[in-house]
DNA sequence: CGCTAAAATGAGGCACAGTCCGGTTGGTGG
DNA sequence: CCACCAACCGGACTGTGCCTCATTTTAGCG
C-alpha cells in the first residue's frame, strides 16, 4: 500500500496554485474581454491564447469549455447584478425596482457584443445541469423581484421569470449593436407586463 | 474584333441553363431544408454537399454565400407570409388582424431551428443592402398591418415596425426549441403594443 | 539544491469555409 | 448524327479554428 498524499488535491476555483499559473489564467482572461468585445460570442480562442502570449493548451488548462472562460470573463459583472437585484428589493415603489433591475439586465446582456446574452439564454435553457452557480442567482433575484411587483397588483398575474429574464435576454442578443433600439423594446417588455 | 455572342449571358436567377446544374440545385435545396432542420442555422455546408451527392465547389458555385443557400430554402414559406399579410390588411378586425399575421412570422421565424430568425434579424439590420427582395416585402406587409392597428385606436402610437418584427425575431431565436414559451413571449409582445 | 507534481508547450488530428483549375458534359448549330 | 464549346462539375488545396496529448519546463517544497 502506498500512501497518497492527503493534502486537498483541488485547488479552489479560479485560484491555481502555482504563481505562474494564477499569472497567465489573470491574462487570459484580460485578453479575452478584448477579444470579445471586438468579435462577439464566437470569438477565436485561439487568438485569445495568442494574445495572452501563451499556447493554446494552456487555454484549455485554466478553461477546459467556452462557457468557462465566459464565465470568468462575466464573473465581476454578474455578481455586481445580483447585488442592485437584492437592494432594489428594499425599494419602496415596487414596479419601478423591477424595471431599474431589467434595465441593468439589459445593459448587461449587451456587454461584450450580446456574449452575455448569448450565455444567459443557453444557460436559461439546461436548468438541471449546473451550468453555472450564479446564472441561478440571477434568477432567483429576478424571480423576488417580479413576485414582489405582481403583489403590488401593477404587474399582470401570469408573467414568470423565466420568461422576463428570457426575454430581456432576447432583445439584447436582437439589438446587440443599437442601444437605443434594445432600449424601444424593453419598453415594450415592460409595457406588457403592467396591468391592463 | 471579335464577336461576342449578343444572347444575354446571365440566366435568371434560380433557375439555371443546364438540366444537370438545375437538378443539382433542386438537390441541394431538398437537402440544405434537412440538414438546417436538424442543425440550425450554422449547419455544415460541406454536409450538405455530400449529402446532396455533389462536390463542395458546386454547391458554392450555386450558392456564393451561406445567406443566399437560406433564402433558396425560405423562399416558398416567405411569400407564403406575405401573402397571407396582404389578405389580413382586408380583415374587419385590425388588431386581431396584425396578431394572427405577428403569430404566423413567429412560427415561420421558429422554423429549420431558429434559422430564418437568424436570417430575420442580420436582414432588419443592414436595410441598404439589398441583401433580399422578399425582406424588404415582409417589412412593407408589417408595417401597413402595424398602422392600420395603430388607426384603429387600439395600439400604442409609438410602436415602429422595426422594433416589432425585430422583437418577433428575437423571440423565434430565444425560444428556438421551446414553441409553448415562444407563444408566451408573443403574448406579451402583443400586451405591450395594445393601448393602456 | 535536488526532486516532483503542476503547469506549459506546440505539433498534430479533425472539421469546415471557400477558391481554383483541369476535366466532363449538355445541348446547339451544322 | 456529330463536333464543338460554354457551362458545369469534381476534388484537391489553403487557411482557420477547435481541441488533445506526449513531451518538456518550472515553481516551490523540504
């Protein structure tokens, strides 16, 4: 019988234990907003790794899919929403958090090309699998907050999360290069939601 | 000098001289319709080929671009669309009339995937380029059902119908595999246009 | 310092887009 | 019926991107 070592083989996520690899995860990431933002969802990786100055299966190493890189690239962003969700909770008027916390979505969603958009509906979709920890975040912020503008009694009765966060998700990935036309149409969204 | 033949040298569009390149062309249409149904909008052109039982270079020869393989594909099911708007404009009902016309192009935009929504959507946004007549004939039928609904009284005046067949596209490409969530988000779309 | 596990490298396999040229063929005029 | 040629086709080829894996490098511990 050989021992194995006892220490936690796993490093934490986002964390790697040696310095140099902590170092080019920091600039892949970096490299990859640019990337993104200039091409959109479907960026090369490829190009990513280049620009990183590093080889591609290093790339791989620190992001085994696209969807973690895109992740690591959202993170900050994404958490900062969830964060406006939970204030905007203690609003006083209720419909008014709603449609702040819908217009941070959207601003969201446009980011990096409708990238983020692209992810929130894939991510919408495969509920079961655990896609990612804080795409259930977002929703369930979004899910309080609807529930909260529907009891105040301005919001129709039968409109559900999944379908609001779905379709704000819709107009960003639809309007990703024209703002003011993804703005038009969440007035429509939130048109329909109030009480006829 | 030399003579050259004075018979116009271009053949109509679609419908090429030769029995062998119009059977090919029938056959990579035929082909491209399952491939897309089963793949979406980004299926393989390669695929195609060999399944239509052709070398790549003929379908390309067919089709230069991916875009124009998609409106040979379309084609039929697009007129259909705009026929069936041009009947509604004669309805009695002109609201009812635009909503059963905004459900159709909604089933149309969820058909081969989510293709002809993609199609929808980087059509609405370039409108100089002439990248297809039947767009542009799509966009006149929605925006005469649009004002005559508008007439009526019964529709926000604001609505452009820009922003509403973009809307309907972004719904058909968000719930590309969901119709029953599709339905519902057209249902809300049609909340926001009536008039508060 | 050495040693080892962690990490990085980069060539290579595979799939797809799109181009191009040499060979083939449909259909027309004689 | 046949010869001819423009129209057409095949398929090899280039380029790009994704992703894997055997090999080499290196950080950091003892």
């Amino acid at each position: 019988m050989i021992a194995l070592p006892d220490r936690d083989p796993r490093p934490p996520a986002g964390q790697p234990r040696r310095a140099d690899a902590r170092r080019n995860r920091e600039r892949l990431v970096e490299q990859a907003k640019v990337v993104f933002a200039e091409s959109g969802a479907d960026a090369s990786l490829d190009e990513i790794a280049r620009r990183a100055g590093v080889a591609s299966g290093t790339l791989y190493r620190h992001f085994p899919t696209r969807l973690d890189l895109v992740e690591a690239v959202l993170a900050g962003q994404v958490s900062g929403l969830v964060r406006l969700g939970r204030e905007l909770l203690t609003d006083e008027d209720e419909v008014e958090a709603l449609i702040t916390w819908l217009r941070a979505a959207l601003r969201h969603g446009l980011t990096y090309r409708g990238l983020s958009a692209a992810v929130l509906n894939s991510a919408l979709d495969r509920d079961d699998d655990p896609v990612s920890a804080w795409h259930a975040e977002v929703f369930e912020v979004g899910t309080a907050l609807l529930a909260r503008a529907r009891r105040s009694g301005a919001v129709v009765a039968d409109a559900v999360a999944a379908d609001v966060l779905k379709m704000v998700g819709a107009i960003a990935w639809a309007a990703q290069d024209d703002p003011a036309q993804a703005d038009r149409l969440l007035t429509l969204l939130v048109n329909g939601l109030r009480h006829p």
